[in-house]
C-alpha cells in the first residue's frame, strides 16, 4: 500500500524536523534537498525512509545538529573537511564545494572528509559540479556488511561511487552505484516481497552462497560486485577498499569494520582508529583539459553513439547511466512521490514527536 | 611446453628491438622496463608475448619511435599530453611523471592523454608515484570488445584502472584490474587450454550467454564487470564509460567503437573522432591530506586487519590487491621468467627479423 506525496510536502515537513532537531534554517534546507533528492530519483532506500534514523542519531548524540565544520590542512588542490559530526546531508555538499572552488582556482579539487555521518545519495554531491562544467565525484564509506573475496567477516560497507560528468544537447552522464553486486535497498524489496536473492549477492556466515534475502540478519554478507572470485568478486572488494581508503584513511575517519553503524541501536565497534565515517569528492573543471564546447560535443557524440546501440532481442535500448534516474525525477516532480505505508506512519510517529503535521 | 628467461634477458632483447626500429636508447630503456613489468608481475598477457604486436604496428606506421611527446594545454593540477603516436610504453610514463609534478606543486596532478598506443600494464604507471610518498591511479581505453548491458554491439573495451596506495612497513596496495568479468588474458588461458569459460564472463553475437571461450571469434562480446543485469553488469558497464570518458573525451583521443586495434591487420574504424587511444592518469601526494607518517601508520593497520579477517574454509587468508604479483615478481626475478614456446618463436622470428640472437 502506497500514498502519493508532493515533492513540496515531503520537503516542508523535512525541513521542519530538521529544524525542531536544532538545525539552522540553512542547514535545514540542504538536509531536506539532498535527502529528497535520493525519492525524486527513485532511490527509495536513501530518503524520507531514513529520516527517523538521522533523528535517532541525534538522539544517541552521535549526529550534532549546530556543527563547526572546518577545513583542517590544505594545498591548492586539495583539502580536509572535519564534518564536526553534523548530518553527512549538510557536511557532503559543504565539502563538494570546496572542491568545487579549489578546481575553479587551479583546475581540479580534491577533498577527504572525517567525522561526517550518512550523505545519502552520492551522485546528488556529483551532479553538484555539473553546472560548473565541471565532472563530479562522489564516495563514501559506511558500515561494514561486506565479505571480501575468501573472507567470511563483513570488513567493508557497500561504499558507493558516483560520476556526473556534463554533456551538450544530451542530458549528463551521471553513475551512481554501489561497490557491490546488489545495493542493500534492493534486498529489502525482496525481503519486503518474501522473495529469494539471486546467488552472488549474499553469502551466509559460514561464506556459502545464499538466496535468502534476509541472510544478514543469520549473520551472512553482502558480497562485492562480481559476487564470486570466478565472476572477479576481487575487483568489487578492490573498488570498495579504494573507496574506504579514500574515504577515511586519507582523512582520519573510521575504515573498514570500524564505520560507525547507521542503526541508533547497534553499538558502536570497538577500538575505533578514526573519527566518524568519511567521504571523498573531486572536481575537474572541463576546461583545464580542453574547451567545454568541444568536450561536450563530443559527449554528446558518445552517448547518441552508446544509446543506439544494436540490442539484444527485448530490449529497446541500451542504457547511459542516469537516464532512470532523470526520468524517474520528471515524472515524480509531476506526479508526486510514493510512500510505502511503514514509511508514511515512520513520519507521521516523527510529526507527533515534534507536534508537527505530516498527512 | 615452457624455456625459463632472466629478466636481464629479456630486457636486454626488448631493449635492442625497440632501438632497431629507430627508439632512442633513452626511450628504448623505458619501453623494454614497462613492458617487463607485466612478465615479472605475472600478467603474461601483456609483456614480451606483446612485443612482436607493437613492432607490427611501428610497421604500417601507426607507432612513432622518434616521438615529440608534447604538453598541449594545462593548468596547476592538470594537462593534456599529445603522444605523437608514441609507443603508449613510453608515453604513459612521461604523463604520469607530469602528474607526479604537478602534485608536488599544488597537491594533486591529473593528466589525459591523445595519440598514444598500448601502454601495458596500468598497474606499473600507478605505482610510479610510490616513491614519491603519492598515491597513483593509471587507466586506458582499448579497442571495443566489450558490450554494455543489454548491447549486442561491441562498444568499450576492457578498460582497465590501477591505483597504488603507499603503506608503511606493509607492501602498497596496489589494484589493477580490467573493468569486465575476465580479462582477455584469461580467455586466451582458456583457449590454449581447449576449455570452456564460465558463464558471466561472455556472449554471443545475438547476447545470449555462453561458455564458449572462442565466442569473440563468432562476433561475441566480453561482458562487463557483472556479467549480466541481475548481477550488476550496469556497474561494470559504467566504469568501463568512466575510464573511456575520462581517457579519451577529456583528451581528444578516441572513445567507444572508434578506439584503434591493437593487432595491425583488423582495419582501422570509419568516421574516426580522435587522435589515436587515451589514457589519464592521477597523482595525489598523501601529505596534501594528512602526514604521509600517520597514513601510512593507518594504511598498515587497514591491511593487517584485512589480511587477518576470519576466511571461509580452505582458503588461507583475505588477499590484499598487489600481494599475488608482488610474489611473483620476487619469485620471477630469481626463479626466472617461463615464455610458453609460442612467445619465444615469435621473439626469435624478430631476432632474425633484426639480425639479433635471441635464445
């Protein structure tokens, strides 16, 4: 059972949480347009879904609502953000502008970020760029539910990569996916379905392939895209150690089994060698390579090139990244967005709490 | 059947063939040490069993052994490096050395490259910046064996990424990996060897899956990182586009289908955008970020913890990206190099073709 919501509704009420949390109307702003922006674009698992849970951080204090955030060593071209851990929402596009600044100065910037939380979706700080004629990168580490290859231990989160990178008359190449063969969302649709995995997504604790969508909970992994070491698991588990190495190491955050856990109620690893989670994000001025009239003439030439592609039988055409994601947008700015029912009374329980109306 | 070479050998051969077709001494010595560094770290597919393949290409003039490597625009932090047709063996060096300076003077160095050739491996430019206390990234386009998700069409080719990370009193990590399910190298293992693939790692030329290690002689495909969509294949398929994007459309080199073949008999496409294939390569220096002292201190701490995580039974321990080829190259620098008798007959039939001894 679904409810359709405007983008403005789900906004508003957002904002008037983040604010009852302590927020800065400011900050309140860009909580609620990078958390919507994950619902617009149809990544149900990283928006309004989890709003409760960043509430729940603040609650136990692990997320300050008033943070100080400040740039802690710098070169022309690079920078660390120390988030003050504020909601990743704030401290990311915080930190993606940086980057943004240093690469309009000397042609690229390049900014690692500790003490930060959950940044929802990454290709919202990529596509961040794009107006610059710029090419946006955005990562992040989080908690760890993934084995790598030979390992029955969860050792790395499902660290996504995001690129957005501009194009001319075609709309914008934007890439955004996690290091793993299936992001943790879509094993709740299935879990929400009472539906089996394929095999390559999850193993169970003992390190055996499983279909068992709710593995996890017997103590199994995710595995990393490839799924298994025949089908390249090695290089998954590499792209998401690149990704956590970027992350935290570079930045002084928490790595590997360390991250922080996004659920309130898990307790926090032991021994922890950082502070908070970490983000990593890059941007490359167009320009400082060649012009970006040329340059996009020619994206435009790839993606003509790549989305008339002679498919297999059934399929109308191939896909460039961020094409489901911009149509999906279109239509739910139209349309309105739907809210499962658990999701939906998760709000409402929210609206009581803070004597606000969610309907 | 199997003869055992000394690298001293091999590289002192290398090393004549490429000053017989007119390198400098200078250039001669960087190419012979680039493409060795594939046969000691145990890519056999692309060292000396190539080289007979780039003085194929010097043949019908599509390498240029007197090349005016040149920097045809920058800024601070980037550059655009024409190869002049250069062997990549050559080219690929000198650009991430440009990388490498720029990022000591401002932080960070990104370089994309034109008009270059095949560059071997990318793990060996990556680790160029070790030394140096950077962290390295290297990538390239290649000729299109590859089809997206849901393509019939071969339109990337294998893509690959390496990136080195400095440790301390750990050996680097050092990724390097193809963005498809199986190298090519490992389909040609499978060829010589009569056997079949496992399924994800190709398809035929109408897309259907198959086992067929031969398939790409039928008109079939690589498949990407994946292997197919329920398994993410969309993901590999990406960061094939990345890696193509930002090594050929950044530079002005060619992209997709139009990408030049590496065996000089298959004709050149039509309708060319570019100027020969593209690399791009990256410099981050660690103390842009934090002390090189307390990263590396962390970056041993991420790999002993990884290498001690809890296996599945049978296998020893969680292999860290660079430790198999490290192993080899200590073991091949003192047991010596195995060339299966193929590759010595072509090395001889170029030591008769220059009037060389090779034995």
């Amino acid at each position: 059972m679904e409810k359709i919501y405007t983008y403005e509704q789900l906004y508003t009420f957002s904002t008037a949480v983040f604010e009852k949390i302590g927020c800065s109307k400011k900050d309140a702003d860009i909580a609620a347009k990078t958390l919507l922006s994950a619902d617009i674009r149809g990544v149900d698992s990283h928006g309004v879904a989890r709003l409760s849970g960043y509430i729940r951080l603040w609650e136990v204090q692990r997320v300050n609502a008033t943070p100080k955030i400040t740039i802690t060593h710098e070169t022309p071209s690079t920078a660390v953000v120390d988030g003050d851990a504020g909601l990743g929402l704030v401290v990311a596009p915080y930190a993606m502008q940086v980057a943004i600044d240093k690469a309009k100065n000397v042609g690229t910037g390049w900014v690692s970020v500790k003490n930060s939380n959950h940044f929802g979706i990454a290709g919202y700080h990529a596509m961040m760029a794009l107006p610059h004629d710029m090419i946006g990168i955005a990562m992040t580490n989080a908690s760890a539910l993934v084995a790598p290859t030979f390992s029955v231990e969860r050792m790395l989160g499902t660290n996504p990569i995001a690129v957005a990178i501009p194009a001319g008359t075609e709309p914008a190449f934007v890439a955004d996916f996690a290091t793993t063969t299936a992001a943790n969302g879509k094993l709740e649709i299935l879990q929400r379905k009472n539906a089996d995995a394929p095999t390559g997504w999850i193993q169970t604790k003992e390190g055996r392939s499983s279909t068992n969508a709710n593995e996890l909970k017997n103590g199994g992994s995710l595995l990393p895209l490839g799924g298994d070491r025949e089908h390249s698991s090695h290089k998954g588990y590499a792209l998401g150690a690149i990704v956590d190495i970027f992350s935290a190491v570079l930045s002084g955050a928490n790595y590997g089994p360390w991250v922080p856990p996004f659920p309130a109620y898990v307790p926090m690893p032991e021994n922890m060698p950082g502070e908070g989670i970490g983000h990593f994000f890059g941007a490359m001025r167009i320009d400082a390579f060649r012009t970006a009239e040329e340059f996009k003439q020619h994206m435009d030439n790839w993606i003509k090139r790549f989305r008339s592609a002679k498919t297999v039988a059934g399929e109308e055409k191939v896909i460039i990244p961020g094409d489901p994601e911009r149509e999906m947008e279109a239509e739910r700015m139209k349309e309105g967005i739907p809210l499962v029912n658990a999701v939906a009374e998760d709000l409402q329980a929210l609206a009581q709490r803070f004597s606000l109306v969610f309907s």
